[in-house]
C-alpha cells in the first residue's frame, strides 16, 4: 500500500513537493508514524538534490486547507490506499 504525500508551507503558495510511500502495515500506521517516513523521505530528497534547507514537519490533514489530524489517530482512520496527505511544514535555512 501507498500514500501520497504532498508537502506545503504556506497554504496561499500551496504544494512544493511530493513523495510516495510505500506503507507495509497501512491499518496499524498512526499518524506520528507516517510523520516519521515522511522525515526519511525528506532527509533522503535533500541528499539527493544537495538541498540545505531543513523541514520540520507541523501537521497532517486531509487537504491543504483542513484541519491537522492527531498524532495519535489511525491512518486508516481518515486515508485510505493511494490517497493523498497533506503536510504543512516549516522551513529553515542551514548555514
């Protein structure tokens, strides 16, 4: 099973990146865990573009423009296989 995850900052600027992930235990997944795999995949795009900008991730939803879903909640609870997530993050800048 995937998600799609659509990274944004700003929601006037709206999506800036998107990952798929692949999810092995999709309906034991909480919403922290998939905030985990998508700091991997972060860390892992930034090695492969050279980019020195870091993210710190916000909340999830449902859409760019929803409320954040808690931590503590079941994926499977609001998403289901290869739908799309939402993650507002922030951006900060390595020197």
């Amino acid at each position: 099973m995937i998600i799609y995850c659509h990274l944004f900052i700003d929601k006037a600027k709206g999506i800036f990146q998107t990952f798929k992930i692949p999810l092995p235990n999709f309906y034991h997944i909480h919403i922290l865990d998939i905030k985990t795999l998508i700091e991997k995949e972060i860390e892992a795009s930034k090695k492969r573009e050279n980019v020195t900008a870091d993210y710190a991730i916000q909340y999830i939803s449902k859409t760019i423009h929803s409320k954040s879903i808690s931590d503590s909640i079941k994926l499977s609870t609001f998403f289901n296989n290869k739908d799309d997530i939402f993650c507002c993050v922030s951006k900060y800048i390595n020197n």
